[in-house]
C-alpha cells in the first residue's frame, strides 16, 4: 500500500474504503461479510474509512467491525455531519454524540461537513455556533481534522475553501469529471493552499467500469498497457499528486484484492502522453452521445442571473451518456438543492454568456433545451417545494 500524507504528516492511504456501498442483508449491512472484506482492506494496509451520518446503519456497522477486531486506534474514521437537518444550536452536540455512540469511539479522526455546497449553508451554521463548537472539538481531541465534502461549481468551492482554515476538503472527480464541479482547477486550487484532497466517485458509481460503449472497451483491450477500466481511473487519479486519497465502495472480496493491488503499485507522474491520450479517448467515446460541446472552461460564467451554465450542460450531456436518473440526481444536488438555486430556467436570453464562449455555443438555445429535458414535472414538483424547507 502507498501513502501520502494529511496536512499534519500523517500518513493516509491511497486507496480509502467508502463504506456507504456495504453489502445489504435484510435491508441493512451485512456485517459478517463486510467484516471480512474491511479486515482484508486492513490487512492490506487501508487506513482510511469513510461514512457519513445519513447512511442508514452504516456508522453503527463500522463502529461494531472495528470494536470487534480491536483496531479502532490502527485506522482512521472518517464521517460526515448533517448539517442540512439542523435546526438550533444544541442539535450540533447531540448529532455528534450520537455518532459517537454508533461508531463505538470517543473521537472521529477526519470530519466532514457533509455536502457543503454553497457558502449561504455555510453562513447559517455559523450562525448557529459551529466554529466555536469545532474549534472546542478539536481542543478536546473528539474532532483531529475538519473538513468539508462538495458537489458544486468550481467558483464556490474557492469561496468555501478561503472562508475557512480546513484541515481537508473530499470532492467528486474522475477522468470524466476534470472540468465539473470542483474539477481539476479545484483540486490544484486545494493543492496550492495546503489543503489535502480525497476524492470521491472516482469511477462514478460504476458508470466507468458497467456498461462502457463497445468503442471506449476496444480503446483499453488495444492498448499495449493491459488494465482494467477501474483500474484505469483509479491510477489516473492517484498520478496526480494533488490527490491524497481515493475512495472505493468495495463491498466483494475481489474489489478488495483488485484495488489494494493497484494501491500498491501506482504512482504519481507515471503516465505517458499514450496513457493520457487513452483516456481522453475513452472520454470522448463515452460522450458521443452529447449535446452540447461544452468543455466546462467556464468562459461563460458568471452569468447575472445566477445560471450554473457548465453545470447545467454536464447535466444535460449526462442525461443522454448516463441516463435520466444520474442526470436528474445531479441537477438536484448540485444545481437545486440550495439557498440560491443556479438552474436553468433561471436565464433570461440576455446573451452575455454568448460572447464569451469560445466554442461559439447557442448557449441560450441549448439552455432551453436543457431546462425541458432536465426540469420535467418532478423536478419542477421538487423546485417548487425546496425553497420552503431549505434552511442554507
């Protein structure tokens, strides 16, 4: 196992185990085979451990594992607060202490705010106290390290990482992802300010590995470099050095033995230009389907209207790449699920974003486009309703 190091000098290994994919038994983890996996995962040098507070009997599941083989104190945990279902001061502790409980330790090492998109959300849990309460954590020793998770633009994901001294930040990227949301420009954003990155999605919720066209598996078989497609995403991700750490949700026994493997052999700057040039392939046969030739440079933005004009394309393109439900998933957390939501049906044609576009896109035309195939009868449903319940 390879590792790269926290912000203090610790030690995190490459490949970190994403504990939201647990196996399922009767509707809930399946914690005897999912032990067996965690040990082989830790056996092998995995350190990292990633949970969150809404993933149902995922954190009590861990915290049982890590108890019952005494490793607690030999592994980092990672999870995630809810800060979305706050509604006053003194439910900060109480979540807490209840993960606490779940996880059947008195500290969590590495701990996230759990998807931090946009700074209004931030705001108001600084209203209610959270800096103080963190800063009194880390004093204590219950919270090591703080940190942020993001779906969002690039642009708002600068403006949470200066409003605050983070410890870590976790963000979605893969090879498909390199100009959305955070983004490569992010990550070195991130880098630059001394601010570890682990990475989430690395293969899209499998959408990297199941279902590639015909053309993007005869990319991979042809070159002269034989490896998976998972691990091509995996390795892409950890040539990078920016990148600390890359989630899996590894929920077999193969999983395990096929990451770790990989873990413990890749690099930072081992590609060739030919290995670079495989997966800008294997991209561009994957979005041949596309309907917008947006590259997400961002040219466009901002728009005055508050439109997340790449965002919005991505999610369109994904519609016809991935599907509805991964397109719809998207738009929702990314685009609707805020204070000041930055969807399509926003735009008013004024046109400014149009002259700034270097591939010359009818951005207004396509933006209507986007807005029928993305904003249907539930969506809309979900829009009308989300302003009333949304605090941040």
């Amino acid at each position: 196992m390879k590792y790269r190091n926290d912000r203090y000098g610790n030690p995190i290994s490459i490949l970190g185990y994403g504990c939201m994919r647990f196996s399922l038994k009767g509707g809930k983890p399946d914690v005897d085979k999912t032990e067996k996996e965690i040990m082989a995962a830790y056996e092998a040098g995995v350190n990292y451990y990633d949970a969150a507070y809404t993933y149902p009997g995922i954190e009590a599941a861990l915290g049982e594992i890590l108890e019952r083989n005494h490793i607690r104190d030999k592994v980092n945990i990672a999870t995630k607060f809810p800060h979305y279902m706050l509604k006053k001061s003194e439910d900060i502790e109480r979540y807490f202490q209840e993960e606490l409980k779940r996880l059947r330790t008195d500290h969590v090492d590495y701990y996230l705010m759990h998807m931090l998109t946009d700074i209004s959300a931030w705001n108001r849990i600084k209203d209610l106290g959270i800096v103080e309460w963190i800063e009194a954590k880390k004093k204590s020793g219950e919270i090591r390290q703080i940190g942020f998770s993001y779906h969002g633009n690039t642009d708002m994901f600068k403006t949470l990482l200066d409003d605050y001294d983070w410890d870590f930040t976790q963000i979605q990227y893969n090879y498909m992802d390199e100009t959305s949301q955070a983004g490569v420009e992010g990550l070195h954003y991130a880098a630059a300010k001394g601010i570890p990155v682990v990475i989430m999605e690395p293969l899209r919720g499998g959408r990297l590995v199941n279902n590639l066209p015909k053309n993007a598996m005869e990319l991979f078989e042809d070159h002269p470099v034989k490896r998976s497609p998972a691990e091509w995403a995996f390795r892409w991700l950890w040539n990078q050095p920016e990148v600390t750490c890359v989630l899996s949700g590894m929920n077999s026994m193969q999983m395990v033995e096929e990451n770790v493997k990989s873990a413990s052999e890749a690099e930072a700057g081992e590609f060739t230009a030919e290995d670079e040039k495989l997966l800008k392939d294997v991209t561009n046969a994957i979005n041949a389907k596309m309907k917008v030739g947006c590259t997400g440079c961002r040219y466009c933005m901002p728009c005055p209207k508050g439109v997340d004009i790449p965002g919005t394309f991505a999610n369109y393109n994904r519609r016809y790449t991935e599907g509805w439900v991964s397109a719809e998933k998207e738009y929702l957390m990314c685009q609707v699920l805020r204070k000041d939501p930055t969807v399509a049906s926003l735009c008013v044609e004024c046109g400014k974003c149009e002259s700034h576009c270097p591939q010359h896109i009818e951005i207004r035309k396509e933006l209507k486009n986007a807005r029928k195939v993305l904003e249907g009868p539930v969506m809309k449903t979900l829009m009308a309703v989300v302003p009333h319940f949304a605090k941040y």
